[in-house]
C-alpha cells in the first residue's frame, strides 16, 4: 500500500500556466509512478516544492531509467524559469526539492497567500 502525506500552503505564482501544470504534475506523478509501497510525501512551503517518495527494491532498472529522463526534461523547463531543482537518492527514498525562485533569490512570484 502507498500511503500520502501532505502539508501544502496556497501560493501564487506567475509561470505560464501549462509549464506549471507540466513541471508539477511530472514530479508528481514520478513519485507515484515509482513507489510501489511505503509513502509518498508532497509539501509546499513558501516557494518550495518537496516531493518524497519511498524506495522500493522491486522498482530498480528500466524504471530508474525512465524516472531519469523526465526528471532531466523537467529540469531544462526548471532551468529556462531560473528555477532550482535538486534531486537526492537515499538507500530508502528518492526526494525531488524545487525551488520556484530565480538565481541570486529574486521571487518569481507576485504574491503567497497563508
């Protein structure tokens, strides 16, 4: 079973809206697509998106490759907004930081709402 856990505040920012959808729902839908079982955690907090999911042993070889490749497109997208992403493999789970800032910390945002 995969278990979901979120923590996520509203925010508005300004990024045409299918790169955002495309960005968002790629990272997203990696974590799930590659958890098998254990949880799957998404957490939104100022301009930071954090995607953790479980490591499962029984999701290694072709999956580890196609996990790669949209995560390599998704970067050129990350990279053309000015936009921060990291990625992080540990022996028990894989985390995708994004940080929707511009270099040097300039906001791409107009405003966050609580």
């Amino acid at each position: 079973a995969v278990t979901v856990e979120t923590r996520l505040h509203p925010l508005i920012i300004a990024v045409p809206e299918t790169l955002g959808r495309i960005i968002w729902s790629n990272i997203i839908r990696n974590a799930f697509q590659h958890t098998f079982e254990g949880k799957v955690g998404i957490h939104l907090d100022g301009q930071t998106l954090l995607v953790r999911n479980a490591v499962t042993p029984d999701a290694s070889g072709g999956d580890s490759e196609s996990h790669g490749l949209g995560l390599m497109l998704i970067r050129e997208l990350t990279d053309s907004l000015g936009w921060t992403l990291s990625l992080e493999q540990e022996q028990e789970s894989y985390t995708v930081t994004l940080l929707m800032t511009q270099a040097g910390g300039r906001s791409t945002s107009p405003q966050t709402t609580s």
